[in-house]
C-alpha cells in the first residue's frame, strides 16, 4: 500500500466514512481553509486509484476507491 502524504491520507479517510461519495461544497466546509491543499493531495490518490471524481448533478463528487478494490487494478492502463 502506498504511503500518503497527511492531508491525502485525511482526505482518503473522510471519503471511505461516506460510501456514495462527498460532494466537493461539503468537502470545502469539511476542510475549511484547507482546502486550498487538497489539489495535490487529489491527484496523488487519483495517481494511486484510491478516489474517482465524477459529476451528480451541478456537483463535483469525490468517491473513496476501497484498497481491495485499488489493488485489483494496480498495473493496468
């Protein structure tokens, strides 16, 4: 499993707590003035296949990628 840094790994956690993803409004009042960070700490765990982003609506939805489900598709693409 790879290593994270602390803010992805927070991330990472907030999202598995929420099985049908966090919309992005959430996520900003969830991190406050923090959430200027997450920029990189959402590609790091896009790079690793541990969140997918997709649209609901008008909204931006992060979703958790369970590790089980991440390994599966380690080294594909």
């Amino acid at each position: 499993m790879p290593t994270f840094s602390a803010i992805a790994d927070e991330l990472l956690r907030t999202l598995l707590a929420y099985e049908d993803g966090v919309p992005d409004e959430q996520i900003r009042v969830i991190f406050g003035a923090r959430y200027e960070q997450l920029a990189t700490a959402i590609n790091e765990l896009l790079g690793a296949n541990r969140i997918q982003l997709f649209t609901q609506g008008n909204a931006l939805v992060y979703k958790a990628i369970k590790e089980e489900t991440a390994l599966k598709f380690e080294g594909l693409g």
